[in-house]
C-alpha cells in the first residue's frame, strides 16, 4: 500500500533554515500540501497544491514537490513555529497522510 | 466566519456504536467535499472517510481500517455532517476532526477549515 514517510524529528536553531522531507513514489505527479499542528489545536494548513501559502502564511513558509519527495522549508525558523508538521496528497480518490515531524527549535 | 462544530463523542464499549456529528458554518455547505480525520492520543493524523456533493451524487469513500463498519451522511438543508460508527474497536478511540476545503477558496487537495475536535474513547 501507497506511504507517505516523514523524519519523525527535526531540530533546528532560531533564525536558521529547517527543512521537512515527505517521501513517496511518484509524489511529484501529485500534489502536496503541508499542516501545523501544535500542542492542542487542530491542523493549520500552511501549503497548498505544492507551493502555495494561504492567507494569514508567513512568507517564511515554503514549499516543492518533485519526484519522489515534497519539501516544506521554514526559512528563518521562530520558536513558535515549534509544532507538529504532516504532508498530505490524494492518491485513488483516498487521502494520505505522513506520519508527521515534530521540529524542535532550540 | 467560517466554521465546523464537532460532537457526539465519548465513552463506548467496544463493539458499540456511536454517532457524530459536524456542524458548519459561513460557507456554502452544499458545495463542499467533508471528510472526516482523526487522531489517536500522541499519534498522527489518520483520513477516515469523505463524501462528495450531492450534485455529484454524495458518494463515499473510507480508509481501509473502518470501511464497512464507519458511514458517512450529510444533510445540506441543515448543513450538518455525520459520522456513523459501528463496531467500535479500540483503535478507534480518537479524537475525530470534520474538514473541508473552502468552496470559494478552493485550495485543490487540501483541506483548509477544520473543528476541534470531538474525543472517542472505546474501551471496556
């Protein structure tokens, strides 16, 4: 069965680059999308259809998808961005998710 | 402002039943695609199911560990959502999220609105 695998950990210090792969076959022919979730709180959409942000997004937020992997980049890392993240695609009219990557900014 | 409205949940024995529902709110509820996603205690998200429009005949889809024993229904004239859950096991215990993507948004794949949430707990 079709996998989306994420690193469960990523850390990364403030004001740095933090980078979260999500991998899986032929991910580049559909599209990703990307959710933050902190402690409490339902999903946040912070990438859609690849690349694109949603309204209220910090630019700092940025997404790619090629290939096999979809990339979410936070550039400039702030502590509150301190969350859970899960990409997310369609695959048979049935919806996947990864298994999700805490970023620890420290 | 837009908004879904989760409940229904709580305590069962497994092998019961429970029904939840979602309420929306300040978007074209006809419109839009619902799914529903849950989230076992310290553990990811998981797509349960969806249904379509009523337009394109309100078909439904699940995932594989509650097709079968999960339905999902919706009601346009009260802009309500249900979740219908049989044989409960006690994996399925969850906290149940009702999402959709904004109609007039329209973000493809994605879902952009979501409730907070309504807890299950299965257990004897």
């Amino acid at each position: 069965s079709y996998e989306l695998t994420q690193p469960p950990s990523v850390s990364v210090s403030p004001g740095q680059t933090a980078s979260i792969t999500c991998s899986g076959d032929k991910l580049g022919n559909r599209y990703a999308c990307w959710y933050q979730q902190k402690p409490g709180q339902s999903p946040v959409l912070v990438i859609y259809e690849d690349t694109k942000r949603p309204s209220g997004i910090p630019e700092r937020f940025s997404g790619s998808n090629s290939g096999n992997t979809a990339t979410l980049t936070i550039s400039g890392t702030q502590a509150m961005d301190e969350a859970d993240y899960y990409c997310q695609a369609w695959f048979s009219n049935t919806v996947l998710f990864g298994g999700g990557t805490k970023l620890t900014v420290l | 402002e837009v908004q879904l409205v989760e409940s229904g949940g709580g305590l069962v024995k497994p092998g019961g039943s429970l029904r939840l529902s979602c309420a929306a709110s300040g978007f074209t509820f006809s419109d839009a695609w619902m799914s529903w996603v849950r989230q076992a205690p310290g553990k990811g998200l998981e797509w349960v199911g969806r249904i379509n429009t009523r337009s394109e005949g309100g078909t439904t889809g699940y995932a594989a560990p509650v097709k079968g024993r999960f339905s999902i229904a919706r009601d346009d004239l009260k802009n309500m959502l249900y979740l219908q859950m049989n044989s409960l096991k006690t994996e399925d215990t969850a906290l149940y999220y009702c999402t959709t993507r904004d109609p007039v948004r329209g973000v493809i794949g994605a879902f952009d609105i979501w409730g907070q949430g309504t807890m299950v707990t299965v257990s004897s």
